[in-house]
C-alpha cells in the first residue's frame, strides 16, 4: 500500500547520494539539473504504480486508506512537485543542491500520507513531516536575510497553529473515543453540539486555517511568500495548498459529519458551518484589499492566495454531494495557475534582481513568451473565461447555490464573493498593465528564458487553457474517484 511513498522516500534518498558523492564537483546549475532530473524520474515512476491502484485499502484503523480520489490526488501532487524540482533549475540560491531537492521529495511524501490518511494521529503526523520540511526550505537562501526572517515567521506561527491543532484534535478524541474519523462522526452524532466539540473545532479550524493561509491564520503568508526562494514559494502555494485543503476536506466532511450547523442567511446553527463562513468572507475581502495596494508581485500573489483560499471554502460549505467536486477541481486549477506565475516571476527575478511590477514593465517586447504566459495565469486567477480560473469559481459558485436550492441561504456568500472577484480583477490587470502597455526603460535588458524554462512555463499555459475549455477532461476523472470515496 505505501509503496509509491517509500519509492519517492528512495527517491529523496538517491537525489542526496548523488549529488553528495558524484556531483559535488560540478557547475551548480549541472548539479540542479541533474537533481531535478531524479527527482522528476522518481516522481513518473511513483505515478506509475499509483495508477495500478484501483481498489479502496484501508490500513490500521485508517492510518492509510487507499482509494480512486487518494491516488488522484497524488498523482496531482507528483506533477506538482515535478514542476517545482524543473523550475529550481533556474533559480541559484543555495550551493546544497542536493539538500535542497532531498527536502522537496520528502515533502512530497508528508502530503501523500497526508492525503491517504483517516487518522487523527496519522494527520497531525504527516501534517508535521511536511511542515517541517517547508520550514527549511523558506530558510534555504542564507545570503538573503528576507529568507531567514521569513523562515523564522512561518516557524513560529506554524509551531503555533500545530498547536492549535493537537489541542482540537485531542478534545474530538476524547469526546469521541476514537481517532479514526468515520468512528468520530458516528460517535460525535447528537442533537446538540457539547460546548468542547465546539472548542475543538474552532482550534481544528484554526490549526488547519494556517496551512490554507485564510483569515485570521494568513499572517505569515505574504512575508514568507516574498522572502522565501521563489520555488519554494511556488511550492507553498500549489501543492502544500492542495494537500491542506484535501485534509480539511476530510476532517470536517467525514470526521465532524454530524456537527455541520447552518451558515445560512438568518439560519445561523452552531457547528463548522458558521465558522467557516466567517473564515471565507474575511479571507475574500481582506485578501482582496490588501493585495491592491502592493508593488511586489509575489506579495500580490500571496494575498490573491488568501482570497482563493476564501472563495475555496465556499465549496466546502457546499457539503460532499454539492461542493467536493467543486473543491477538488478548483484547488487542482489554482495549483497548476500559481505554479505557473511563480515560474515566470522566477525567471523575471533571476535576472532582473527584483520582482516588484515594475521589474515586468515592457515583458511583453522583452520575452513575449513568458508575457502571453503571465497573462493566462492572470486572467485565469481573475476568473476571465475561457480560462480554468473562470469555471472553478463557477462551478464553486453554483455548487453553493444548489446546497440549499429552497431557501437559498448560503446566496450571500455567493453575491461577496462576486463582488470580490471583480474587486481582484483590478490588482490582476495591474500586472498585465506592466507587462503589455508600461514600456520599458532603454538599458533593462531583454529577459533570455531557459528552453527547459519556456516549455515548463508553456505546458502549464496550455494545462489552464485546456482544462477551462475542456473541463470535463478533469471533472470526468474527480467524478469517478468520488463515486468510491467515503466522504
């Protein structure tokens, strides 16, 4: 059952040993690629065996399960981690080449066990393996002190939500008796909620909302995204998002079915419900907000990441039957779209020095590829069609109608987070101003992209066009996976 995950743990291993004995020597930028080369040749074969998987596998009282939707997620996690291990190649901010890529598989093994996982010990583990190794990662440029002040931001506050998290999670134990999450809700049934099962769910909420970056938990998100190396960053932001937010989905939908409560217009009931809402509206507006008045493109980004994270938990409080396909498809898309726009502030930062907008004043002249590039990934996180970003959060939007399709009480949210979407489409055609109408200065220099740069960069182009217009590409496969999930 683990065995795609000790192939990539093996993986991790290989890339160290080579780089540490055979590789040393070498240009830096031969030692990246070759390491990015074994991390990514590890991460196909992982991917190979996964999808010899069919069959749902459980494993000591849910340690592990094994399903259709688990081995999806996986499979988007690897492309993930492949995308970032490409785009490092790039990007020189460290000599411990080999450390750097060990840490970027290991992590990738800490969210597929976090994404099998229906244990509450199981999660709080894997949730620790994984952020143990992002907190290294942030701090992997030492010639930089944004690195080290970023890196010691994020430890601090994920020290403090894990927490948090132990805290929620040892109150549902013992309210429940178990730590298997099917159990939970059998046994946390009622028709009123104990005033410590709300306790730990404002703490589980808490503890989870750091690893989303939503209101109030996201205080570490724009520092960390502006001072990390820039993949690292871009890693943060897809695949470590993709896996927090499959987790939430499974702790709150299957772990805590019973305590749901009602976030409905005028029909507020104690439960997640509520709670949730409030998180999602504060994420929506205050992401929104903030990110208008930045000049850094990657802080930018990392509010538009608070924002997303709020339109997200619409889904969420869609319930499994309405918003789970919603969730999966609209996290996979947003993944792929900021992946994609790190790669391009990656290669722009690499030799510009900066990444402020405007450092991408005239990109268009100087790079047209990576222009045309930024512009998908803009529109589509703005939601523009026919872009991937314009059918999630239409599919997201829908989804939370039709959960309550009588009264629709959860309409509301539905109008914000419209009125918030076209408040971010302002901030998104800020960047796009820079890169196609702004003209540069005469001495900045035309910007020479990696041919490995421009195709990484293209397919994810490609990947946002493709699945905006052809949607069912993805929603066919999530459908059939979830047909056999137990949440």
């Amino acid at each position: 059952m683990a065995l795609p995950e000790v192939i990539l743990t093996v993986t991790a291993l290989m890339v160290l040993l080579t780089d540490l004995v055979w590789m040393r020597q070498a240009p830096p930028r031969t030692r990246r690629l070759v390491a990015a080369a074994v991390t990514s040749l590890g991460c196909l074969v992982t991917m190979g065996f996964l999808g010899s998987l069919h069959e749902r596998m459980a494993l000591l009282d849910g340690m592990m399960v094994i399903d259709p939707l688990t081995q999806l997620v996986k499979q988007v996690l690897l492309v993930l981690t492949m995308g970032t291990a490409i785009i490092s190649v790039e990007c020189d901010f460290t000599d411990h080449v080999g450390e750097y890529y060990f840490l970027l598989a290991l992590a990738t093994v800490g969210m597929m066990f976090l994404v099998s996982a229906e244990n509450l010990l199981m999660i709080f583990v894997s949730l620790e393996l994984l952020s143990l190794c992002l907190y290294t990662m942030v701090g992997f440029n030492k010639r930089s002190p944004q690195s080290a002040e970023a890196a010691l931001k994020y430890f601090l506050f994920g020290g403090m939500s894990a927490a948090f998290l132990l805290f929620g999670l040892s109150l549902v134990y013992g309210l429940s008796g178990s730590v298997q999450l099917s159990q939970v809700a059998a046994r946390l049934q009622g028709p009123v909620l104990d005033p410590l099962l709300i306790l730990a769910i404002v703490m589980v909420v808490a503890g989870l909302g750091f690893k989303i970056a939503a209101v109030p938990f996201h205080l570490w998100a724009p520092d960390t995204y502006q001072g990390a190396p820039t993949p690292v960053a871009a890693f943060i932001a897809s695949g470590s998002k993709v896996a927090s937010f499959v987790i939430l989905a499974k702790v709150m939908l299957l772990g805590l079915a019973g305590a749901q409560g009602s976030a409905g217009w005028r029909q507020f009931a104690p439960g997640w419900f509520p709670i949730l809402a409030i998180v999602a509206v504060l994420s929506m507006v205050l992401g929104n907000l903030a990110a208008l008045a930045q000049t850094s493109v990657r802080r930018l980004l990392a509010y538009s990441a608070v924002a997303h994270a709020g339109y997200a938990l619409l889904a969420l409080l869609a319930g499994r039957e309405h918003g789970m396909t919603a969730l999966l498809y609209y996290v996979f898309t947003y993944a792929l779209t900021a992946l994609g726009a790190f790669a391009v502030v990656t290669v722009v930062q690499e030799q510009a020095g900066t990444e402020n907008l405007s450092t991408f004043a005239g990109l268009a002249r100087r790079a047209p590829l990576l222009a045309i590039c930024m512009m998908v990934f803009m529109l589509s996180l703005a939601g523009i069609p026919p872009l991937a970003g314009f059918f999630g959060k239409f599919y997201v939007f829908a989804s939370t109608v039709r959960a309550q399709p009588q009264s629709l009480g959860l309409l509301w949210l539905v109008v914000l987070a419209l009125a918030m979407s076209t408040v971010s489409l302002y901030y998104y055609l800020q960047v796009l101003k820079q890169i196609f109408v702004v003209e540069a200065a005469p001495e900045v220099p035309i910007i020479q992209a990696s041919p490995l740069s421009r195709a990484v960069i293209g397919l994810l182009a490609l990947a946002v066009l493709v699945l905006g217009c052809l949607p069912q590409i993805l929603l066919g496969n999530l459908a059939d996976a979830l047909r056999d999930a137990r949440f």
